[in-house]
C-alpha cells in the first residue's frame, strides 16, 4: 500500500508542523488544518489519492466546502470541481476515521447524500471513505437516484467497468480517456489488524450473530480471499472476492439492483469456498452461514488487499493479533508471546526433513515460527528464487514439503484448532497436520479420530509447546490417567510397605504433557517446554524431576520473569525447559543405577531392620502403658487404649518415633543425593535468567531483550553437544 502522506510531503502537495498536529495543504494557498484526529489522516490520505491515483489536478480540489442544509451550514469533507474556477461540483467525499462502526458507516453514506443532494448545483458522484473501506455512487438529483459503482471515474474518464480489481493490473496499457483498474494491495500489520477486527465487528454488532460466530464465518471469508489470489489469471482478469456492481442499464431498480449484486457476489465466494474445501477437507466442516449482504460487507473490508503479497510476519502478527483479543476475551485462552517463541525456535537445530509437533498448539505459534525457520533456509540457499524458475521449484519445494509433511499441531478447542490452521494458510500452508483432538488422549486414539497417521509415537524429532497450566485431569474424569506414569503415585524406596493403590486421584495437565511428549519423541530429539516453576522448585515435585531425569538429559533451564504471561492473562512464574531424550539404552542404565544405589544404602544403613527394631519396640510401649493403665484403673485393655491418658500418651510416642523415621529418611535422602553426583555420568547444563524479554507486564515493547543474547549462547551450546 502507498504511503500517501509520504508521497504527498515529498511531492510538496503537503506539510507536516513538528508534532504532526496541524497540516498544511500547500496546493490551496497554504490552508493548514488540523491533524491529530484518525478522520484527520483519512481526509489527507484521500486528497492525495484523488491527486495521484484518480489524477485530478489539486487545483480542483476543496476541503470543509459549506453545504446549506435548511437553516444549517454544514460543511462537506472534500469536493472535486469539474472546473478550475471550482463552480461546478463533480465529486463528494465524506471521511470517516478507520475504526469507525459498520452502523456509523452507513450513517455517514445517507449524509454524505444529503450532501450532495443539498449543494446548489447538480453533482455526479459520491465517495464515502474510512480509509480501509470505500463505497462508490453516481446519483442523479432530478431521478433523486443513486446507483452504486466499484469506484469514481478517474479524471477525464466518462464510463467505469464494473469492477475495481484485476490481476497485474500494472501492466494493463493506460489509454487516455478509459479507466484504469488497479491491483490488490499489500498492507501492513496495522491497517490488516484493523480491516479483521472492523469486519468482526460489522457481522455481530447487529446482534444476528454473537462474536464467535462471527469469528468462524470471518475465517471462512479470508479463506475464500486467499483461495481467490491463488487462482490463476491472465493479465487484467477480475478477481471474484470483490463487489461487482450492476449498471442501470440492466436492472433500473436500486433495491433490486443491488439485491442481484449480492447474490452473484454469494455465488462466487460459495464457489470460492467449495473449491479451497475440496482440498481442504479439515479446515472448515460446515457452510457458510452468512446472507448475501453479510458478505459484502465482509468483501467490502477485504476486497483490496493482497493477502499473498502481504508480508508474511505483518500478515501473521496481524491475524495473531486479532485472534488473541478475540480468545481472550472470550475463552480466557493465552497465547505464547512471539519473543518466546521466536527464542525457541531459533536456538532449536530445526531442519527441512524435520518432524516437528506442539502437543497443545493454539493458534499455532511454534509451528509457524519453525516454517518461517526452513522457509528463511529455503531463501538462503535459493536467493533468486524469485526471478530464477529453477530455483522457485526447488526452493518451494524446500519449505513447502515440510510444511505439508513435517508440522504437526493439537488443539483440544475446535474452534481455537480452526484458528490455527487458518493462521497457517495465512503464512502460506502447513495446516494439513494440525488436528482438534485432545492432546493427552493415547496415539491409537488419536490416529483413529483423525486417520492422520502421523501422530505415532517415537517418531518426532522436536516437539516445542507451552502446555495449559493449573488444571486438573481426574481419573473419575479421564480414563486414560491410569496409563500414564506421571499418573501414578511415585514408587517410595524407603518405604516399608507398598500402597495398595498407586493411582493418582488427578494430575496438573503440564505433567502429564511432559509424559506424552516423550513418549512421541525419538531417541535423541528435542523437547522444549514451558513449565510454571513449582515443577522446577517444589519438594511435592520431586518424583517429576525424577522422572524427567529418567527420560531426558537435561539440556538447559531458561528462567523467564514473573511478567513473561501478564499481558496475556496469566501470571504464573515459569521457565523454558530444554530437554533431549536419552536412548532406551542410555535410560536404562541410568534407572539402574539409581536402584542399585537405592538397594546398597538401604542394606549399607539396615534400614529395613532399623524400621522394624522401632516398629517392635513402639508395640512393647503400647503394650506396657496400656497395662499399667488396666491395672491401676481395674479396667480391661481395650478401655484403657480408649482413655484420654493413653491417647495423649500415644501420641506423643508415635511422633517421637515418626521424628526419628524422619531424620533418618532425611539423611539417607542426602547421602543418595551425594552418592547419585558422585556415581551417575555428570554432564554440563545451560543456566540462564531472563529478566528482560522485549516487553513489559503490559505487553508493550521495550527496548532490552536478553533473549537474543541468552539465545545465541544456548544455540553454540545445543551445537556443541
């Protein structure tokens, strides 16, 4: 997209003061108005696009022109003349700021045709603009019509097609006198953010839909415009993701014209829809649901916009961006921060024939930083990609191969899973594999829901993720529990006798996901996980370190600040763990070693006979208390063991001995602790704190990010093992 304003400052047709708060027209004898409101910058852009896109000389060109309206004076925003001596009208624009409602919009198109209709002499045609949306009329004072049109006529231009957009519309020869089409225009974050968030709002402001419809159907519109870019076209063939309008000529009625706009309009994106569904089964199960006119208002924020040229990072952030406020504030769902997941990813040795997974994927942030990972290789190796056949097919062919066969995704929300695939195709592919299913649920299940047969076990070379924190899966709830390890109560070596129940009643998804994760990884592949620090810290977690050192070397802990989640609504203190799984080989010696530790301290310190000795002489207490108690009071056994004297008694005994059991679990705890360092095979581990990571609890952007230099340290060390 143009940089209007910039143009407009280079070209001298404007001037900006030093704050940007005021704004000088230089072409009309050096009239500044104000600029410090959105509606402000929308105006200015306008003038100049009328200048430098429709070639009207500036000249012509009028701002806050009055209009007599009644007893009111009320003033049109712009009005091109069809004269230099600015007589006799031509044109009228009215300027609404960006975020302006679809309500308010329409408000502003019956004004600007009061306008028109208020000005002494006759007018020809009206614009209406908030900048990322256009609508177009020519109108007709003695009719007291309006006829809906894809654009003004560009100067010295009498007819307009009836369409606006057209592919490699640049290289259409421009005859004088004939309208020019124009292409779809790249954009950038902001403004993309604003036309998803505008076209949100415009489908379920009325009421007919609640937001998260609304948010699927918006979805299923952006598909459509992304199937509609990739179909090929000759040289200046209409795209079909736009409002075709209807002449006068053919239907004469403005209602029934328009009626008939729409459903061509639904006609085309429904086939648009069938066809991207034919290939993408699994993005989109049901229609779509919106009417004909819901559509083209969706069309009418989109139409122009080049989703494929657009920057592939604007594009992502921009959908992100929306998506996340949307989640959030209706699931209370979080997402990972890009600065984490860009860390991840980078210090991570990602290839192009690696298999890679996010057991809780989301919108899908990991997986799309590892393809722009292989994609950013795919550029490097094939750098003339864009001009060199040969090299197009083998660098598309880099990237895109991966994305098809190697991402893989698990969202356990449908809706949240659509999402994310719908974030992939907006980064161009890689959504085959991502699944709605529960993630914790056994890899037969999951190949059976889904027929992916990709979801197998010990065979992924990364997995990187950030698992749901703090809630609970129950057996009562979830069968599966009994099957997972971490699901059990943990095997006490100094116990003296066994549980006769060794299921958990519940457990916190985080553990249970670094379960799984293992078991879908290689020997020798990667896992990195976000974890709250509790699993990291707390003595009640101790068997889950044990366990993850059971399974895993321990490649490196990042420790990341108490804000890292704030702005996205969690507050959890948590760590990225760094995680590469050992050989079954490698596993087992460790897991015997342990025991054997384990079996030489307990015969070294008689622990077991230590036990009994104290369980005997506890008994012999119990015993000679109870009778001394029989016979002074002249009572039986059983009454004595009931009086308050003996409970007291007992109780005090009882912690007597459980203190020396304690002390003595302690030491032997320690001296396993130092007989583990000294026996087991040391290694080193990457340590590192992150007090700074590119923004604040806010989410705003600062200055410092010591993930960049913490990354580059953790990658030479990944390299070096």
């Amino acid at each position: 997209m143009k940089d209007y304003i910039k143009i407009g400052l280079e070209k001298g047709y404007i001037s900006l003061n030093e704050d940007m708060s005021r704004i000088t027209y230089l072409f009309q004898n050096n009239k500044e108005y104000a600029y410090n409101k959105p509606e402000d910058k929308v105006q200015a852009e306008t003038v100049l696009r009328l200048i430098l896109d429709y070639n009207y000389p500036a000249r012509r060109i009028k701002q806050f022109v009055p209009v007599t309206m009644g007893r009111e004076v009320k003033e049109a925003d712009i009005i091109v003349y069809e004269d230099d001596a600015c007589i006799r009208p031509h044109i009228l624009v009215e300027c609404k700021r960006e975020e302006v409602s679809e309500a308010e919009y329409q408000q502003a198109i019956e004004q600007a045709y009061s306008y028109a209709f208020a000005l002494p002499c006759d007018i020809k045609y009206v614009w209406v603009t908030s900048g990322i949306k256009s609508d177009y009329f020519e109108v007709d004072k003695t009719q007291n019509s309006r006829n809906q049109m894809p654009d003004i006529p560009q100067f010295g231009v009498k007819t307009v097609a009836s369409y606006k957009y057209v592919y490699d519309a640049h290289f259409l020869p421009q005859i004088a006198g004939e309208q020019r089409f124009f292409d779809l225009s790249a954009i950038d974050q902001a403004e993309l953010t604003r036309r998803f968030k505008q076209a949100h709002e415009a489908l379920w402001a009325g009421g007919q839909l609640n937001p998260s419809e609304a948010f699927d159907e918006l979805d299923k519109l952006i598909f459509c415009k992304i199937w509609d870019e990739r179909k090929p076209r000759k040289m200046g063939e209409p795209y079909d993701f736009q409002i075709i309008t209807v002449s006068k000529d053919e239907e004469k009625n403005e209602n029934k014209r328009r009626l008939i706009e729409n459903d061509n309009l639904y006609k085309r994106i429904i086939a648009l829809y069938e066809e991207g569904r034919a290939k993408d089964k699994e993005v989109f199960r049901d229609n779509i649901r919106l009417t004909p006119e819901k559509i083209r208002t969706v069309v009418g924020y989109l139409e122009s916009i080049n989703l494929s040229e657009t920057d592939l990072d604007s594009k992502g952030r921009a959908f992100e961006t929306f998506m996340g406020s949307f989640f959030r504030g209706t699931y209370g769902q979080y997402f990972t921060p890009r600065e984490i997941v860009q860390f991840v990813v980078d210090v991570l040795p990602i290839q192009y024939d690696s298999k890679v997974l996010d057991t809780s994927c989301g919108s899908g942030g990991f997986l799309l930083y590892a393809l722009n990972k292989v994609r950013t290789k795919a550029t490097q190796l094939y750098p003339k990609y864009k001009t060199d056949t040969r090299q197009y097919k083998h660098w598309y062919s880099y990237w895109h191969d991966f994305a098809a066969n190697n991402l893989y995704g698990i969202e356990i929300s449908e809706q949240i899973s659509r999402a994310a695939k719908m974030n992939m195709i907006i980064h161009d592919d890689g959504h085959t594999n991502v699944i709605t299913s529960d993630g914790l649920i056994p890899e037969k299940t999951i190949i059976e829901k889904t027929n992916n047969q990709g979801f197998q076990y010990g065979t992924f070379d990364f997995i990187i993720t950030n698992p749901p924190f703090g809630s609970t899966i129950r057996q009562s709830e979830q069968a599966y529990l009994k099957t997972y390890q971490l699901g059990k109560k943990e095997e006490d070596w100094l116990a003296v006798t066994t549980p006769p129940q060794n299921t958990r009643d519940g457990q916190n998804t985080e553990v249970l996901f670094i379960e799984q994760d293992y078991k879908f990884l290689k020997e020798g592949g990667y896992l990195a996980i976000v974890l709250p620090d509790g699993i990291l810290t707390n003595s009640s977690m101790q068997y889950v370190r044990a366990q993850i050192e059971d399974w895993f070397r321990i490649v490196a802990v990042v420790s990341l600040p108490q804000t890292a989640f704030m702005a996205n609504g969690a507050g959890v203190k948590s760590s990225i763990l760094f995680l590469k799984k050992w050989t079954k080989r490698e596993s087992e010696i460790l897991i015997n070693t342990k025991k054997s530790i384990e079996r030489r301290l307990l015969s070294d310190n008689g622990y077991l006979a230590q036990r009994q000795t104290w369980e005997k002489e506890i008994k012999q207490k119990q015993k000679e208390k109870a009778n001394e108690i029989k016979d002074r009071q002249k009572i039986l056994v059983t009454a004595a063991k009931q009086t308050d004297e003996y409970k007291s008694w007992n109780a005090n005994l009882l912690a007597e001995y459980a203190n020396k059991v304690d002390e003595l679990k302690s030491r032997m705890t320690d001296e396993y602790q130092q007989t583990k360092q000294k026996e087991l095979a040391d290694y080193p581990i990457f340590m590192a704190i992150a007090e700074e990571i590119g923004y604040d609890a806010t989410g705003k952007k600062t200055a410092v990010n010591e993930l960049n230099a913490i990354g580059e340290e953790l990658k030479r060390f990944i390299e070096s093992l």
